[in-house]
C-alpha cells in the first residue's frame, strides 16, 4: 500500500499540529495496465483468459465489459484443466517469492502453447536476476516485455522440450 498523508481535524475545525500516514491501495487503476498486457498477450476476444492477482476480479470484469466473454477471475475460474490460452497477473504490491507460489498452481490452468502475462511494481524489476530465474524453473521463456512508469509486464511461453526418445527413457 502506497502512504498518504491526512489531517487530524480538532473539535474547533482547525488541524492538530501532527500528520498522521494512512495507507491506501495503489492509485493506479486496473485499466491502466489492461491494455499492455493484452497487447503483449496478443489474444482475441473469443480465446479463454485466466486473470489472478491483486485486482484479479476487477481485471476480468473490465475485460468482460470491454468485449472479452471468456475472461474469468482464478477465484471462480473451476478446477485446472489447461484450459485457458492465455493467463493474466497482476502482481503489484506482492512478493516474488509468492509470485513464485502462484505461478505453480496457475500453470495447470494454462494451456500447454498459452502465453502468461506477469505485471510488478517497478522496484520489483531491480530483481531481474530472480525473477528470471523464477520463470527458468519452470520452463518458461520470455519472449517480451514493456516497462512503464506504473511498473512493468513480461510475457512468457513454456519452452518446447524435445521429446524423450524410448531408449533414452529406458
């Protein structure tokens, strides 16, 4: 949560002479980081989405408003069956490592060639090194990213494995 400052007001209706810090949620509506992530997503508006995240379910009804049926919130999205083409995060104001957690459990719901779309904090981005290695264990590779002011988002596909052969698995 970002800090905002506020007045305490007296009984007179003048201020007190201390500031006190509330915290409040990040000013940045979920329409703003939208539009980036569907473009790196490059999907239609018929194809299934998965969007979790901080505002998960306010980015999936923006985006059934906007056109997109198919777009559903993690929170009732049904059991995973690699269903989706595409999977949306909003990870603001959240951990890597959780990131990490969630990325486990949302990869059942992607489709094998769906393409995963990350957004994070800009502070978040000083910490490539780890967040790079967090997509490599899990066979993933970027493919773009766009930075903004706001923060910044990455699109990532499984790696295509070769197959094993049958006398390599023996």
């Amino acid at each position: 949560m970002a800090p905002a400052e506020a007045r305490c007001w007296g009984w007179s209706g003048g201020p007190f002479a201390r500031t006190v810090t509330i915290m409040t949620r990040s000013r940045l509506n979920p329409e703003q980081i939208i539009e980036p992530m569907l473009a790196l997503a490059g999907c239609s508006k018929q194809q299934p989405i998965i969007v979790t995240g901080s505002r998960g379910i306010e980015i999936a009804f923006e985006l059934n408003r906007c056109g997109y049926g198919r777009a559903m919130s993690s929170a009732n999205c049904g059991p995973p069956a690699g269903h989706y083409d595409v999977a949306l995060v909003d990870w603001r104001q959240r951990s890597l490592r959780a990131l990490e957690a969630t990325l486990d459990w949302l990869l059942e719901f992607l489709d094998p060639s769906g393409v995963l779309v990350v957004w994070i904090d800009p502070q978040k981005s000083a910490d490539n090194q780890e967040l790079l290695g967090l997509f490599e264990r899990r066979a993933l590779a970027i493919e773009a990213t766009t930075l903004r002011a706001h923060g910044c988002a990455l699109s990532a596909r499984r790696r295509r494995l070769p197959p094993v052969s049958k006398a390599a698995a023996a």
